[in-house]
C-alpha cells in the first residue's frame, strides 16, 4: 500500500508573520525586515537537507551510479535554491546570514512544526521513504501508475510558503521593495549551473536537462524574484498535482525521490488517465553496495583510529572552506571586491566537488582499518576569505 504522505508545515509563528506581511498590515520598513527573516528561515530550510542528501549519495558504490546521480543532482539544486534565497534577501537589502543557516546534526529543523528530525545517515529505501519524500512533499501528491501496473489560516505547507512570498512580492504589498536592486547588484551571484548528463527519458537518454537561460539567479526586479521562486516550488513538487515535472522537464523532487522506489524514473505517458507513469530509465539499486555509516559521525569519535580521524578532519576542512566562501560570496562587503566574491562562489562549488573524493578517502580509511565510520559534516570556523 502506497505510504501516505502529509505535506510538512511551517511553524505558526512564520505563517503568521507571513500572513501579516501579505495582508499589508505593516509599515514598509517593518514588513521588509519580517520578509527578510521569513527568507532566512528559508535559506535555513534549504541549506540544512543538502548534507542528508550528500551523505546518502555518498555511501553508495557498486552499480548504485544512477540513484548516486539522482541524489547528487537534488543536492546541487538545493544550493541553488540557496542562491535564490541569498541572492532575494540582497536584492531587497537584507543580508543573508549563511552562518545561522548552519545544521548541526543531529538536527531539528525547527522552521518545520513540529521539528523535522534530520540525521545524517547512509542510503535506504527506508530513508527514502521515511526522509526525503517527506521533505518534498507536494501539496497533494499524486499516485501515478508504474510501468508494471484557499483558507487564510496561519497553516503552510513548504510550497505555499513560497507562493504566498511570490503573491506579495506579485501584489507590491511592500511598496519599494526593489529600489535598491539595481544598486546591491554587486551583491549577488550569476549562476550558470552545469549539470551531468543522465539517463532520464529511457536507459539510452544522455541529455544534461539544463535550465532555461533565463534562469542566471540574479534578482533585478519583482519579475526575476518571481520567476525563480516559482522554479523553487517547481522544483520541489512539479508545477501542479498532475504535472508533476519541473522547469528542465524532469520529475520535481518528490517523484524524483519516489522513482527510486519504482526503479524507474517517472515520466509522460499518454496512454495512462493521468498522463505519467515510472516507465523511465532504470534506476537499478544494489543494497549490497551501500557503505554503512555511524549516524551523524563525529571527527572527535575516531580519535582511536588517527587515519580515520584525518579524513574526517580534511572532509570537515573542505565543507567548512565551502561554507566560508558561500558567506562572503552572498556578503560581498563594497563593489570593489565583487570579482573576490563571485570567484569565492566558482571556488565554494569546487569544495563541494571535492568532497565526493574526501568522503571516499573516509570510507577507504576507515575499511583499511576494519571500522564503520561516517561523513561528518562538521563546520570547524576559520578565517573567511579575504576583503581585500
């Protein structure tokens, strides 16, 4: 029987700072500084499922390179999701905070009521099941066939969150809020991701699936911010219940996760009452091929083990350098110093590259010695790149 999914809500006092916002019941300055931590918490929502989803990619090996991709690819489009978020808050003269956006796991995400638990663990069908669907739940998920057979209440699911910042950003309920776009421009980060290509339509497919170009990330007006808002949504949940894909024209992340399950990725079949089905390519998966992992793995556990220890180090080495970058990179302090910051963006995306070889040496460390570790995820601070 299919598991039944409840969309996760916001928790009551962000519906309800969200819904005076969008009622207009605030003075300008008040209202931009409640929409500023309304998207913090969003930047917080974000940033903390990415090192689930990495650490799960990370244990598989084997013949599991196609759910590896799947994850690694809803990993990358939670940064990018990030970078919306980042880039939004600067276009509107709110700095983004990416150091109180830092998960420690074991995690509740209290912007979630009651608080998502998050645990950094290796790769299951349960975890599947039971963590990342759940995550990105639609509002109203959607049971497709396999190939083998609006209430103004102070309640939001993670989507409606979005699309009721997207309707007071669409209804100027803040007036002004744009002004200085033009000027914080230096502020913000052009993205052009690059996507590897996957098998995706059926076993043969070798296609990147990039976004459109007008998707850069970079926040000019309410226009940009809407349109990249509603690719967050998009790419949560699909566009709606029964189109279930996203902007590049693949599973939003829900039926992206649930493909995993089916063995096949979900795409258009007209032959079927509600036009999808899991008839995609293959998405084989080995469970003998998973490398098991401690839960939430610290460096300080290994301290017996030094070889180990050191691995851990260097894989907290690399995420906390990505994480200083991103901080700066989103924090850019005068226009002087832009070309520093966005190189301190290009240089974050080659940490988080890197890991995938750091959280190897951790596994290969820890066989060699006949022990389980973990990946750690441990941000250690160190001094930010320089202004200058």
């Amino acid at each position: 029987m299919p598991r039944d999914y409840t969309p996760l809500v916001i928790n009551p006092g962000l519906a309800s700072s969200l819904h005076l916002v969008q009622r207009g019941q605030l003075e300008p300055e008040e209202a931009c500084a409640r929409l500023g931590r309304l998207l913090q918490a969003a930047l917080e929502l974000e940033f903390s499922t990415v090192p689930p989803y990495l650490s799960a990619a990370f244990s598989l090996g084997g013949d599991n390179r196609q759910v590896y991709q799947l994850i690694l690819r809803v990993a990358k489009e939670e940064m990018l999701h990030m970078t919306v978020v980042a880039n939004l808050m600067n276009a509107i003269g709110i700095a983004p905070d990416i150091y109180q956006a830092i998960p420690a796991y074991p995690f509740d995400l209290k912007v979630i009521e009651p608080p998502l638990h998050l645990e950094l663990e290796s790769f299951s069908i349960e975890q599947v099941e039971r963590l990342f669907m759940q995550i990105e739940t639609p509002e109203d998920p959607v049971n497709f066939p396999t190939a083998f057979a609006d209430e103004e209440e102070p309640v939001e699911t993670i989507g409606q969150f979005y699309e009721k910042i997207i309707k007071i950003l669409a209804n100027d309920t803040i007036p002004g809020l744009f002004d200085n776009a033009a000027r914080n421009a230096y502020k913000q980060i052009s993205v052009d991701p690059n996507f590897v290509a996957f098998a995706y339509k059926n076993d043969s497919d070798h296609h990147t699936y990039p976004l459109a170009p007008e998707f850069d990330f970079v926040i000019r007006d309410k226009e940009t911010a809407i349109r990249h808002l509603e690719w967050i949504v998009a790419e949560g949940e699909g566009s709606a219940p029964y189109n279930p894909l996203s902007p590049e024209d693949i599973p939003g992340h829900f039926y992206r996760f649930e493909s995993i399950i089916k063995g096949r990725y979900l795409v258009r079949d007209g032959s079927t009452e509600l036009g999808y089905r899991y008839a995609g390519a293959s998405l084989p998966f080995d469970e003998t091929k998973v490398h098991l992992f401690v839960p939430n793995a610290k460096a300080a556990d290994f301290a017996h083990e030094p070889s180990v220890k050191r691995q851990m180090d260097r894989f907290n080495s690399r995420y906390s350098e990505m994480v200083d970058k991103l901080a700066f990179a989103f924090n850019c302090p005068r226009p002087a110093v832009e070309a520093n910051a966005k190189a301190a963006y290009i240089a974050s995306i080659g940490d988080m590259r890197s890991m995938v070889s750091a959280a190897s040496n951790i596994i290969g460390a820890a066989d060699r010695k006949g022990v389980t570790a973990g990946i750690p995820f441990e941000y250690v601070p160190s001094a930010p790149p320089a202004a200058s």
